[in-house]
C-alpha cells in the first residue's frame, strides 16, 4: 500500500514509506510515536501514518498502522491522518463509506499554519524567497518581552527541567516520567542540530515554554507552546514564539515554518496575531490499538 497523489497547496503533511534514516525525524506524544518524514520535494511532515490523499477505505490504514508505528511498544493508538488544503477545511473528512469508520475511531481535525507575514511591498505575502526582511518583520510585531523575562534555550538539565515542569501544566497528561522521557528524545534532537528547545522564565522560576524542530529540508516546525497557567495572558507565549522563530531564522533563514493548533483554540489567534496563515487542515482518525 503506498500512498500518491499530486502535490497540493498545503504544507504536504505526507509519508509514503515508514523508516528511521538520518532525515526521519521521529518523536513522540502520549501514546503513539510521530515520524516526520522527508518524502517530497517541498518538504514533507508526517506525524503517525500520514496519507498524501484523502483514503477510500480507513480501515486498511489502520491495519497498517498497527502492524508498522503500531507495533512500537508503548504505543496504544493507531493514528492515521491526511491533510485536505485549506479551501476544503471544515468538511467533513472523506471516509468512502461511512460504515468504514470503525466504531471506536474518533476524528479530530487539527489547523496547519505557516509562517507567511505580509513584507512590505509583497501584496502577495508569499515570502518564499530568499528574502532578508523576515526576520527585520519578526522585530516589527507588536509584541514585547514582559518585565524580567529571560528566555533560554540549552541542552542543560536546568532547561529541560524548567520544560518538563510546563508540560505538566498544559494539560496534556501528568505522567512524569513520560514527559522525562519526551524531553529525553528531545535532547536527542538538539544535540543532532534538529531542535531548540527554549524556555522563558519570570523571576528564575520557568513560565512558558517551545520547542522548534526542523527536518534539514527546509521545513521548522514550532511545537508544543505552553505557558504556565499563572503567567498566561500576559504575552509570554507570544515573545517566546518570537524570540524561537528569530533564533530559528538567524540559522536557517529560508525555512518554511508552521506550527499546529486546535481548529478553533485560543492559541491559533495568537499564532495569528504573529503571521501565521492557515494553509491546511489535519484529519486525524484515532482508534485504540489493540494492546491498550
Ligand atoms: C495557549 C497558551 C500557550 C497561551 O499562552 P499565553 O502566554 O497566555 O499567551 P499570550 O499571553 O501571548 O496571549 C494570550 C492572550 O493574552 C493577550 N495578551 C498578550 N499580551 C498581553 C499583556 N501584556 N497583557 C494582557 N494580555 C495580553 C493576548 O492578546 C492573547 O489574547 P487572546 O486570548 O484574545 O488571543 C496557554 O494558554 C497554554 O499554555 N495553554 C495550554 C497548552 C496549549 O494549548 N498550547 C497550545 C498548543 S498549540
């Protein structure tokens, strides 16, 4: 089974083959493993088993899931997504038959958004060139670093304590060692020059928290914002998005970056508010593997 299709305005959230080479950057949520995975010219991210093209049959799919990804242990969901570009957003995901759709999947639908402010003298605000103003944009936005914020990044335990810490108030699980683990892999990740993880914090006690991975292709993806709860509505998320995304620039100038967000959650307004545009919409059949 191997999945085609042409390539569409999105992002291209597509894997057509599974494997672990020096480009597959793979990593984890609560329970099942994400492969992102450079299969096409434009870049390509895949988190589980990503299909180019809606499915005419999920179940197939989940099958596969389960006998590849699935088969990681620890792994109690089989996940299979698609992305539908932005114009088709909000209908409903293509399943052939509706009987297809196994009784325990659930489908989620999660906004995909790229980084796409508007330069000046662009009207189109496709700045996919070799444009020196992103950055010069960036330092344009309306957002300033709260009073006594020190933001940091670094492979040190003190930085990754301080992201370990947020995560648990995110709201995305409390299992310690879990996230131990998740920022375990990370390191990975910054010690291969594939990933930052920065950490904001007020007075020296961490307050909100990203990450920024990218795939060497030409790809960033900003990931898992979490600001804790006492410090939120303050503009913390949104100076360290800023100051990960300037960092990011600085090195890797050309890269397309996105970040994910909840159809209709508060983060998406701001990551708005910052210039990113959504350009796809992430279908995301679920269904619990048969080990958990
Ligand atoms: C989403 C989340 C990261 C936002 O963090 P935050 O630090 O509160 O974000 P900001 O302060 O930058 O922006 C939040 C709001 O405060 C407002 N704000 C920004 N600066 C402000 C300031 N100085 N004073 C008052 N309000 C401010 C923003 O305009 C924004 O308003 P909105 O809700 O109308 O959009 C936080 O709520 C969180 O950790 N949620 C749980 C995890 C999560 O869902 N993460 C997102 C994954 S995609």
């Amino acid at each position: 089974m191997r999945a085609t299709g042409a390539v569409r305005g999105g992002v291209g959230l597509a894997a057509e083959r599974l494997g672990h080479g020096p480009e597959v950057l793979v990593t984890t949520t609560s329970d099942h493993v994400a492969l992102r995975t450079p299969t096409r010219p434009d870049h390509v991210s895949g988190n589980a088993l990503h299909l180019y093209d809606p499915p005419e049959a999920i179940r197939p799919w989940l099958e596969r899931h389960a006998t590849t990804v699935g088969a990681v242990p620890g792994v109690t969901r089989a996940v299979v997504c698609w992305e539908v570009d932005d114009d088709l957003a909000g209908t409903e995901p293509r399943v052939a038959a509706p009987g297809d759709l196994p009784r325990d999947a659930g489908v989620d639908r999660v906004s995909v958004l790229e980084w796409r402010p508007d330069l000046p003298g662009d009207e189109s605000g496709d700045d996919s060139g070799d444009d020196p103003d992103r950055r010069a944009v960036l330092a344009g936005l309306d957002v300033r670093d709260p009073a006594g914020l020190d933001i940091r990044s670094g492979r040190d335990e003190k930085v990754l304590a301080g992201a370990r810490a947020l995560y648990l108030q995110a709201g995305w699980g409390d299992d310690v060692d879990y996230w131990r683990w998740h920022t375990a892999q990370q390191l990975d990740l910054m010690v291969a020059g594939r990933c930052d993880v920065w950490v904001a914090s007020v007075m020296g006690i961490p307050a909100s928290r990203v990450s920024v991975m990218h795939d060497r292709a030409g790809l960033a993806i900003v990931e898992d914002v979490v600001t804790h709860p006492l410090h939120r509505g303050r503009g913390l998320a949104s100076a360290i998005v800023v100051h990960a995304l300037d960092h990011h620039l600085a090195a890797r100038p050309r890269d397309r970056v996105v970040i994910r967000a909840d159809a209709d959650g508060a983060a998406r307004r701001i990551y708005e508010r910052l210039g990113f545009v959504p350009v796809a919409t992430d279908v995301v059949v679920t269904r619990p593997t048969r080990g958990s």
